[in-house]
C-alpha cells in the first residue's frame, strides 16, 4: 500500500533535496494511512511504525511519547477524536515524511 505522502521533498540541481515541513492536513492524512487494521485508532504498533516512516531514531519511544500527549482516555490507542493532539506532537517535533 503506499501512502499519499510518501516523501515531500524539492530537488535542488540534481544531488540535493530539501525536506518541506508537512501541514497539520498531511499529517493527519499520513497517520490515517497508518491504520493497518482498519478500526479507525492507533495502536501503539501501528504509532511506532508511523514514526519509523517519520524517520524517528527511536520509533518505539515516540509512539509511546504520542500515545502519553495524545490518549486523552487513557485506553492506548489514538482515536479520531485524539488524532489532533498527536498531529500536533508530531509538529513540534518538527516531522516531515522521507
């Protein structure tokens, strides 16, 4: 399956590309295609596979970082309701999608 955003990059001359900070949009819609299961939540497998494609070095912290700023209920996956705050973890930290 790939993604609608599978990098969001501009080539300068032929050997440089410059990362381009995605929108809260995009980022809504990348973590949507992350859902592997269907069930329209966020596991904390699927957050750390997310944040591998992220280019996170330590995936498994962030999806457990996300799942603590976002899980508003406390019930270990990011529903549609709690997608806002883990969009905007993911921007403070400054995530582009390579």
């Amino acid at each position: 399956m790939s993604l609608i955003y599978p990098s969001i990059a501009i080539t300068i001359s032929n050997t440089k590309a410059l990362s381009v900070p995605l929108t809260a949009e995009q980022l809504t819609g990348f973590f949507e295609q992350c859902d592997k299961n269907g069930d329209g939540r966020l596991d904390r497998a699927e957050l750390k596979e997310a944040f591998k494609k992220l280019g996170a070095m330590l995936p498994s912290w962030r999806a457990a970082r996300g799942l603590y700023h976002a899980d508003l209920n406390g019930d270990g996956y990011i529903d549609e309701e709690e997608m806002t705050g883990l969009v905007n973890y993911a921007l403070r930290h400054g995530y582009t999608v390579k």
